[in-house]
C-alpha cells in the first residue's frame, strides 16, 4: 500500500487521537520523509509547512506521542495516528489537545485547563 503524496504540494494530513480515549489532540501534516521517520522511530513526526522542515512532536518540550496504531483513508491520503501522549500536553499552549477552545456564536471558548508541568 502507497500514500498518496500527490495532492497537497506533497502532503497528507494526519489527525492523532488518543490511543485509549479517542480524543483528537492534534492535526498535523506529512510529507513522505515525515512518515518514513514515523514508521522507523514510532515517534509522531511531521512536516512545517511554516519552517518547510520536519519535527518531532516533542523533541524540545518533551511532550511526545508514541505512534501506536496508523489508520488509512479509503483514498490513501490522510491518516489518523493513535497515539499514546507523554507528558501531558500535546498543544504548545500547554493543554492536553490542540483543540481546547468550543465555538459559542461569535466567541471562542476555553473548554480545558492546562496542563500542569511537573516540577
């Protein structure tokens, strides 16, 4: 089985869930170099497309996700990564998920609290 890496300048998006609860935490992108260091490390990698380089998840917060399971759309182009979360928080804002805001009309709603970093 081959992604497809032709759409997207290159990339496929990846939505990583929490491997027991199936929380998304995060949306990211991989190129095929991201993905290949994913599958050989079993660590989330992914591509900036702001930097235009690859990251770790983690590697400077230490705030990882162990790639335990990777799902495949019917068209080959996206993923969902189920993940096992170290350290707590998966957002660089310091909250479990990047998704911790809920729209309530025009307004944008802190719905988490942070995650407290351990001393």
């Amino acid at each position: 089985m081959e992604l497809d890496f032709s759409k997207l300048n290159g990339l496929v998006p990846a939505v990583v869930q929490d491997v027991r609860t199936r929380e998304v935490l995060m949306l990211g992108f991989m190129n095929q170099e991201a993905f290949q260091k994913t599958l050989e490390s079993g660590f989330a990698t992914f591509f900036s497309r702001t930097r235009n380089t690859l990251w770790m998840k983690g590697e400077s917060s230490g705030n990882r996700l162990i790639v335990r399971e990777i799902l495949v759309d019917c068209d080959n182009d996206s993923l969902v990564l189920l993940a096992e979360q170290t350290g707590g928080a998966t957002c660089h804002e310091g909250y479990r998920s990047c998704f911790f805001r809920r729209l309530e009309g025009d307004a944008a709603i802190v719905i988490q609290e942070k995650v407290e970093k351990p001393s």
